[in-house]
C-alpha cells in the first residue's frame, strides 16, 4: 500500500512540482492550494504533512499546531517549509517534526520524508 502525503503549499507550479515528484517516487500524493481547504476537508490523516508557513488562508503553524492537537492526526509528521530563514524554532513550538528552508533539494525533501514514514 502506498504512503500518503498531504501537501499545502499556494504556489500552483511549486504545488504541481511537489505532486510530481512524490507521485513518481510511489506515493500517494494530495495537494491544497490554501489553509482553508486543508482544514475544511475531512480528509483521512496522511502519513506526513508537508505544509508551506506562508498559505493564504490560515498560516501554516496555525495549521500545524491544529493538527498536533487533533486526535486524528495528532501522531502525523509535519514538515514545514517556507522560504522564511531562522524560523525553526517557531516550527517546534508550533509541534513541526521538521523544518526545510526553501528553496531546498527535491533528493533532500524524499529522503527527510522517508525518514519521517518508514
């Protein structure tokens, strides 16, 4: 069964790019274009999150510490990303496995994913 990744991330050619490059490396991939839709959706929690800090909507640690406190999805791993430098710290705080600053390896990105969901 394939591993499944939620991805948000406002950038429709950075979101289209992320989809790609997971789908040909044997994920299942879903991608949201806004905070909103993450949250408004009752989707079934992924095996990771990736979720951009800057999304329109709801700001991604916002989201991130939505997630951490949901039962649901409270033991999901979440990357969070973000072209923002030194905010790993707020990352933590906001319960993010992992921070990677933008713009980063996509080889860097599959390997920290799959260290995330072995």
């Amino acid at each position: 069964m394939k591993k499944k990744i939620v991805i948000a991330e406002d950038d429709p050619a950075l979101l289209d790019v992320l989809l790609l490059l997971f789908r040909r490396a044997g994920y299942e991939a879903q991608g949201f274009l806004n905070g909103n839709a993450l949250l408004q959706t009752g989707l079934e929690p992924p095996d990771i999150f990736l979720i951009d800090k800057q999304l329109s909507g709801v700001d991604g640690l916002d989201i991130c510490r939505y997630l951490k406190k949901s039962k649901a999805s409270s033991q999901v791993p979440i990357i969070v990303f973000s072209a923002s430098p030194g905010i790993e710290p707020l990352v933590k705080e906001a319960g993010g496995d992992a921070f990677i600053e933008k713009p980063f390896s996509n080889n860097y990105l599959l390997e920290l994913v799959a260290n995330y969901i072995k």
